[in-house]
C-alpha cells in the first residue's frame, strides 16, 4: 500500500527519536518516497545526516538553511505529501497542532498540508495522562488526524507505563491498514480471467489465440490499487503477475471454467477479460497424431460459455463484466452480449480500431452499462484503459 507514495515523516524532540532512523528504513523498503523534517529539538536526539542516507532524501530542519541559502517551501512540501507521519511526536508538537501554532517547518507544513496526518505519540506516562495532553489528542482526532497510541513498558525515565512510542513495524502496519481500508473497493473480492485458453488437439498441439493477458493483468492490478482481494484466473501467458494477487493459473476453458465456478459465490465483482476458446475437438488424441492423409479433419465441439454460467448465477449484489471482440456490426453484437450474458457492463473493442485488441500495449475501447448507455474512450496505453474500466466499475459499485 505504501509503493509510490509520496511521505512525510515528521520527527520531535523525544527520546524515541533513535527509533525514526527504522522507521524511515522500513517505509523505504515498502516501496515509499520519504522526506524527513525534524523539528530542532529533533535534531538534538537523532542526525540529519543518518536519516537523509536512509531516505536517500536531504532532511528539513527548517525554512531557511544559512549554509546553503536555501528556503523550505512548507506548501509545497505539504502538497508533495500524500500521507504524513509524526513519530515520534512530543506533548509539545501535538499541543502546537491541536491549537495551530506553527513556529517550525514541521507545523507549518501540517498545516499547508491536505493528506491524512498521522501521529504516534511518545512521552513519559504522566505527561501522556494529563488531562491537557489528553485533550490535545482528542481536539487532533476532532480534527481527522489519525493517533497512532502509545503502548505500555518501561520508559526513558526509568518509570513503566504508557507512553512509549508504537514500534516502527507496528506503525508501518497500522498506516498499511488504513490506507487499505480507505481504498474504495476494500473488503470487496474481485476476479479477474485474462489470457487465451489452449485447447488439446493431441500431446503436442492445441487450439489457441493470440491473447496476450496484458489487459486483464493490468485490470486486476488496478482493482488490487483500489483496495480489492483479487483472485486472478490466468490461461497460459508471459504476463507477470503482482505478489499481492491470489493467481491461478489454468490451460483449457474446462479449467478456467471450474475455476470461476469454484470462486464465484464469493465474489463481489467480476470481470471476465480472458479470450477463451469457443470450440475444443471432440477427442483428444493420447498419442501425436501422424500425418498420413493429404488433409485432416478435426471434429470440435463448443466450450461452456463460463460468462454466461456466471451470467445464469450472479446474485443482485454481484457485478458481471464481459468483454466483446468483434470486427462487425461492433455496437449490436456487444449490446446482445451485455443482454444475453446477463452483464452489467460490457467493454467493446473493435479489431477494426489500429491499437486495440490482442498483444499491442494499448487499446480502444467503449463500454455500455445495463441501461445501454455508451461510453467512448480514446486510444490509450493497457493500464489507462484498465484505470477508465474501473472507474466504471466503482460507478456502479454496491
Ligand atoms: N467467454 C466466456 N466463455 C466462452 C467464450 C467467451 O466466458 N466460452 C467470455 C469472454 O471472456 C468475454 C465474453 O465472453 O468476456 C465475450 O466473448 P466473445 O468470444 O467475444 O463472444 P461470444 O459470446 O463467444 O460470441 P462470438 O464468438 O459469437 O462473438
């Protein structure tokens, strides 16, 4: 949850300190880019130099640095941030926040800034329990700053009891968490087909298509970014998958088939992206077939549709996605699909658009809800097309 965000990780004057330097290391690691202001009284407990090497980012300290004549733009800093973390933060910070005092760069930039403030509060029990520190945090909370609380152990004073900062695991997970919880599809379990489907003619050879996976390894990404549980049901492809993503990985229709089904009551949202084979020979040979006769026929036999399988058993609460190929006739064939199939939207490409379709990196696009309304999209890249795919997805989201 944490790759690619932009966070700001304020530092106070505490003791604690010592523990930002991990903090700073494990948000790195989780894929963050991380800017450090600390406060003066910070920068007595804990150098500049140690968390600028680890956040590979030059630390703020404040607004005007003398030695270099450069000026802290506080708004712009608060504006660069999508989410900041003040850990730790001393009584003092936060009485300064709950009453918007704002006499360094670290508060001033709190309140220039428009993203989600965290706070993981360190400082001796009695401190913490007294009714103006306690007061502050409520007025924080009021605020919509999230608290991160202290835990209970032996502090710095050599006293036990509350006040000791979350650990920089523990504060890694909690901004985890809520992140997630406040993506749009959290809690919500998606599945995702994509590829082609193979379909045994004999040991050796099959029936295929030129799908690549490419869209619908970039549609259950997109889902996965806005917080779904994604089952990704892939047919053979090159296509690497994100670890995050639960994948299955299946060769004929029958298997996508069983797989889909298995999955299905479970599912909030599906989108069946995958191109899969329409008809499968009727007997598979055991052994390679020989080439003997000037031609040779194969008998096939039409697979299970599985969309209009899932189409015949969705609940009210469930969201149907189909994908329509065609190359005539586009506009009819897709809203005939969307009807038949029992869908809720159906995404058209067209083969007759140049960039769309099977293995190119972009694609074309126009997608028609229930109430056959139509929305055109421009030429773009895969992932953008998958991001206006769940856009309206979230439109019609239960
Ligand atoms: N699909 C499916 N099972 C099949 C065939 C297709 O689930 N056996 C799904 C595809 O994943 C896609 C949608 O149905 O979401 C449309 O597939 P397409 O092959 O374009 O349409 P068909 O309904 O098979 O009709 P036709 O081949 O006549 O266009």
């Amino acid at each position: 949850m944490l790759k690619n965000k932009n966070v700001i990780l304020g530092v106070c004057g505490s003791i604690a300190a010592y523990k930002s330097a991990f903090l700073v290391r494990l948000l790195v690691k989780a894929g963050a880019n991380v800017k450090v202001i600390l406060t003066p009284d910070g920068a007595h407990f804990i150098t500049p130099l140690t968390l600028a090497t680890l956040s590979k980012n030059p630390v703020y300290t404040q607004y005007f640095e003398e030695e270099t004549g450069v000026w802290s733009n506080h708004v712009e800093l608060g504006l660069w941030a999508d989410l900041i973390i003040i850990a730790p933060i001393s009584a003092n910070t936060l009485a300064k926040l709950a009453t918007g005092i704002c006499d360094n760069l670290l508060t001033a930039v709190y309140l220039s800034a428009k993203c989600p403030v965290y706070v993981a509060p360190a400082m001796d029990l009695d401190m913490w329990k007294h009714e103006t520190t306690q007061s502050n945090i409520d007025r924080l909370i009021g605020f919509g700053n999230i608290v991160i609380a202290p835990a209970n152990g032996e502090l710095a004073s050599g006293l036990w009891g509350e006040g000791r900062m979350a650990e920089p695991e523990e504060i890694v997970l909690f901004l985890d968490n809520s992140i997630k919880k406040s993506l749009p599809l959290f809690g919500k379990k998606v599945m995702v087909t994509a590829g082609p489907t193979y379909e045994a003619i004999d040991p050796v050879r099959f029936i295929g298509n030129h799908s690549s996976g490419k869209m619908g390894f970039a549609l259950a990404d997109e889902l996965a970014k806005l917080g779904a549980e994604v089952t990704l049901i892939a047919g053979p492809t090159a296509q690497k998958a994100d670890q995050s993503l639960k994948r299955i990985d299946v060769v004929s229709t029958q298997e996508m088939f069983d797989a889909c089904i298995a999955a299905f009551a479970e599912t909030d949202i599906t989108v069946m992206c995958a191109a899969v084979a329409d008809y499968r020979p009727k007997q598979i040979a055991t052994q390679k077939i020989k080439k003997e006769d000037s031609g040779l026929f194969l008998e096939l036999e039409k697979t299970t549709d599985i969309l209009a399988s899932l189409g015949k058993a969705k609940k009210s609460h469930q969201i149907l996605v189909g994908f329509a190929l065609e190359t005539n006739d586009e506009e009819n064939y897709a809203k005939g699909k969307l009807e038949k199939k029992n869908l809720d939207l159906v995404v058209l490409n067209s083969l007759n658009d140049k960039g769309a379709g099977f293995k190119s990196d972009t694609n074309k696009i126009t997608i028609f809800n229930k109430a056959f309304e139509r929305t055109v999209f421009e030429m773009k890249s895969k992932t953008a097309v998958a991001k206006d795919i769940c856009t309206a997805i979230l439109k019609i989201t239960k």
